[in-house]
C-alpha cells in the first residue's frame, strides 16, 4: 500500500464511502466495504472516522447540500421568475445524471430514519423565504399565474426530472435504447418538463 499523507487519506476514505453509501445504503453497507473501495485497512478508516454512523452522517450532509444548497442559490438569484424555473430545472437535470443514485439515496435514507437525518434539512425550510416564493405571491396577486403554494411548485421543478433517471433502467429495457439513446430522451425530456410547468403555472 502506498504511502499518503493524512488529508489524502481522509478524502480517499470519503470518496470511496460516498461511493458505497450511494450504491447500498447505510444498512447494506460495512466498514469493510469502505476500506475495501479506499483499498485501505478498516483500523485507518475507523482511525479517521470513529464508526459507520458518523462517517455516513457527514457524507449525507455533504451530498444534501451539494443538493439543495444551489438550487436554494437560484430561487435567490436576482432574474426573472420563468428563468429562475428554467435555472432550477436544468440544475436539477445536472445533479442527477451525474448522480444517478442520489434521489433513491436520499429518500431512502431519510425514510429510513427521519429523527437522526431531519435536523439537517433545517435549511431546507429557506425555501419559503426565497426571492422565488416572493416572485410567486407577486406573479399570483398580478393574475398571471394560477393560485398555488410554494410547496406544490417545488416537487414540479424536482420531481418530474428525478423520475427520469429513478426509473432509467426500467424505460431502458421497455424502449430497447442504449445510454446513448436516454441520454437524448432525457434531455428531450428536460424541455418537455419546463413547457409542461409553465403550461400549467401561467394562465
């Protein structure tokens, strides 16, 4: 095994925990296959982060704000309501198809155990306070947009664009594509999303 210094080895354990926690989950998951994806001895990952638990807590906190953090970025950005959806949408799309896995992990996870994991969604709650939740009660009150929460928008710009890649694999097999073929069907899709919600909001 080579030899690395400290840091390096604490980002390594990481991003091999990141990659495991991903893929199985908190339960199906074992030091030893931590170590095993660090290609390290389980005696240095747990030297580093004490025990599972508190190594996957901070990989969830990482991956949540990686998440959510710049979407909540967007809904403050100072542009116009439309391209603050469009923003919100493409940014989404960006997530997950780089990480798959991310929304089965997340929902999954906080399923899971929603007292030791809520608390770090506290931030999430900005969201009512956000200069997009502000846009909409401006866009309701002026007649161009139907009445409508903020809590029923926020799934629309999420939601729809996590479905696609949740049931990628299924769409896959039913369709016959390659990668090649849902990558363009995806993006297409992505569009598709946008006229659909806007469609919807605008009367």
């Amino acid at each position: 095994m080579k030899c690395i210094s400290n840091k390096s080895s604490e980002e390594r354990i990481k991003e091999a925990a990141r990659k495991v926690f991903l893929k199985k989950g908190f339960d199906g998951t074992t030091s030893r296959d931590i170590a095993e994806e660090a290609d390290m001895n389980i005696a240095l990952t747990n030297y580093y982060f004490r025990s599972k638990e508190k190594l996957f807590l901070e990989i969830f906190k990482d991956l949540l704000t990686l998440y959510f953090q710049n979407t909540l970025d967007i809904f403050n950005k100072d542009i116009d309501f439309k391209s603050k959806i469009f923003e919100a949408i493409d940014h989404t799309y960006a997530m997950v198809s780089e990480e798959p896995d991310l929304c089965n992990f997340i929902m999954n996870e906080v399923h899971r155990a929603p007292e030791r994991l809520i608390p770090d969604l506290n931030f999430l709650r900005q969201v009512k306070h956000t200069q997009l939740g502000q846009q909409l009660e401006e866009e309701i009150k002026k007649g161009n947009i139907r009445p409508i929460g903020i809590e029923n928008v926020i799934p629309m710009l999420c939601g729809y664009i996590q479905f696609i890649f949740m049931g990628k694999n299924m769409h896959m097999k039913i369709f016959e594509v390659d990668e090649e073929q849902f990558k363009q069907y995806a993006l297409d899709h992505k569009e598709r999303i946008k006229e659909m919600i806007l469609c919807y909001l605008y009367i």
